[in-house]
C-alpha cells in the first residue's frame, strides 16, 4: 500500500544513529487525488549503506515495483548522501534483474490477464477455464444445450455450450500466447548485454490485444468450411497414399501433392515430388527450397515428371519441353504443339527449339 504525504517526500531520508543507519527511500512518488502526494517506500537499517543490489531485492520482494530509471536515481541518491561508488556492473545486473520482474509482473497483470464482456474488464483464470469445461462436458452428457456462466462481475445465462466452449478455447489461445511473450521477453532480457540496453527495453512490447466479447456469445453459428478448408482436409487424408503412387499414376492426381511454394525454407529430400506450375516435379538432389530456384529454373535440382517414366523422349512419348529444360541427343521434345529429334545435346536450353536447328531437328 502506498504511503501518504501532504507534501512531495524526499526520494531519501536518512538518520544516522549509534553504529546503526537509517534511511527510507521513497519511489513512484506522484500527486494523489486528493491533493496530497504518494509513494511506495523501502526502509533500511544497517551498519552500512545498502547496496544498489540489496536496495533492487528490497523493491522487487515489496512487489511494488519501479522503473529501471527510478532505480539508476536511487542509485545516484545513495552516492551523492553517503559519497559511495556503485559499480557499473552492479547497477546493470540489479536492473536487469528488476526488469525480469517487471514483466513477470506485467505478464499476469490485469493489463494482459482481461477480456471486455460489453463495457466491463473481466478474466477466467486457468483453473476456472478448465472448471467450466469439465461442467460443460457433464452437462452435454446430460443432454443441455445452453449453460450459466458466471466471471467477475458478469453473470450469463443460457449461453449455447457451444458457444461458451468457442469463448474458452479463444481465451485458452491469448492466455497462451502472452504466456509465451513473457517467456519471449524473458529470454531476451536475459541475453541483454549493456545497461543502456536494459534502460531502453520495452517489456511490454509484443502482448496481443485483450479479446472483446458481446451478446453474439448467446448466439453459437456453425462455421461451414470453405473449399480451401475441404481441400486441405483431403490432402492431408489422402497423400499418405499418394506418395506411394508410382510417377505415372501420380500424374493422375499432381494437385494432392505439396506445393513447392509451401515448401519455401524447408529441406526437400531427393526423389520427393511437389506440384508447381500445373506440372509434377521430383527432386534430383536433396536441398532447402529457395524462391529463387523453382523447379522450371532449377534445372539441376528437379526433373518434371512425364507419362511414360523411362520410355519417354521417344516419337510417339515425346519429353514435354520447358526453357532450361536439358536436351538429350536421341530424344524427342514436344514444344508448342511441334516434335523434334534432338540431333546435338545441350546441358541448358534457352529458347525454343524452332529457334536452334543446331540442337533440334522438327519431325516432318
């Protein structure tokens, strides 16, 4: 509880006794509604001036925390009263450490831990959450459809269970996800290495927006999939026995396979096939997708797959041809509608093949 003043207190009071010293430091001192003025207050008596880390530990276990900038104040008022030096390092890792509980602190406040029902803050706790779910799951067995839900000062009732189920789980993902940005700043607070680096961290950065409810809770919507929805459920259904097709059956069904843009910054593992550009593609050798090296220039990477495996590139199976493609004397192409004996290998191929009768010869 703050501690009342009818005029601004000093950020230190000090009284020297026999062998003993005393002083109170006054933090977050501000002017109070009423006129008067506020502050929370450590006190300390001791042989010896306390130490900036003994002075964080007294603020941070009072669990009425300051700033890192209060703190570095604190600091230079005990060296400008007592004529102490405080090492640098020291005032680093006693802020550092009042940063780590600054955003504990922040992390389970009423400013992350709250969700607006109509005009009101409120919260579910976890151990409410799962409290809730478990009566929801009795009461389905039971045959009901519709529950009471009772949080802070909020009491509702007939709510579809659907609906307050949809509710839970939206609270369960922001209750997990600011839990993980906690742990996020706390490792980055933790691998900071100056103190301007500490006095410059903003540890409430990165928190996701408290969710907002209304009266459409009373009002449980199925969501109807989409076809992208439908699509991707099949895929993931059917591709186990996809992958196992041989090349020519696979060309039956290329749109199942993974797309290669899907695959961007993944490894692809020599002989797996992927779809791209409307055509079916295996890979050559294994390597990590890059956007710069798709299967139609990246030539060394993929092979297209064609109808006819190891039969293609003849007169009546010719290899359907693509710039970058590699030309292979003996073979036939079949580019813009036109086939062509390849009569001169080419490792890359540029232009159309009506362009270069040096590397192929059009079949009359």
């Amino acid at each position: 509880m703050k501690q009342k003043f009818t005029e601004k207190p000093s950020q230190m009071v000090t009284s020297v006794g026999p062998q003993v010293i005393y002083i109170t430091l006054n933090y977050n001192v501000a002017p109070s509604d009423d006129g008067e003025w506020e502050a929370d207050s450590v006190q300390f008596k001791s042989e010896e001036v306390p130490t900036i880390t003994e002075v964080a530990d007294a603020i941070i276990g009072s669990g009425r925390l300051c700033s890192v900038q209060e703190l570095e104040g604190v600091s230079n008022a005990l060296v400008h009263t007592f004529n102490v030096h405080v090492e640098d390092d020291e005032l680093f890792e006693a802020s550092k450490k009042l940063l780590f509980a600054l955003n504990s602190a922040y992390g389970s406040s009423e400013d992350v831990n709250v969700f607006r029902y109509e005009d009101k803050n409120c919260w579910i706790d976890k151990t409410t959450r799962t409290s809730i779910l478990s009566r929801l799951d009795a009461e389905e067995e039971k045959g009901k459809r519709t529950t009471n839900l009772s949080f802070g000062n909020c009491h509702l009732f007939n709510v579809p269970i659907a609906s307050a189920r949809s509710m839970l789980k939206d609270l369960e993902v922001y209750a997990a996800e600011c839990y993980d940005m906690t742990n996020s700043h706390q490792l980055s607070i933790e691998g900071l290495e100056t103190y301007a680096a500490v006095h410059e961290y903003d540890y409430q950065d990165g928190y996701p927006e408290p969710l907002s409810f209304g009266d459409e809770i009373f009002t449980y919507v199925k969501k109807e999939p989409t076809a992208k929805d439908v699509v991707a459920a099949l895929k993931k259904m059917v591709l186990p026995t996809v992958v196992e097709r041989d090349d020519d059956a696979a060309l039956e069904c290329i749109e199942l396979f993974p797309s290669w843009e899907s695959m961007l910054g993944k490894e692809l593992k020599k002989d797996e096939r992927y779809y791209y550009d409307d055509a079916l593609w295996k890979v050559v050798q294994t390597h990590t997708a890059q956007d710069n090296w798709n299967p139609r220039v990246a030539t060394s990477l993929f092979t297209q797959v064609v109808k006819g495996g190891a039969d293609e590139g003849t007169l009546e199976n010719p290899i359907p041809f693509s710039i970058n493609m590699e030309l292979v004397e003996g073979l036939y192409y079949l580019d813009e509608g036109v086939v062509y004996l390849c009569i001169e290998s080419l490792t890359q191929c540029l232009w159309h093949l009506a362009s270069i009768p040096r590397y192929a010869k059009a079949v009359e």
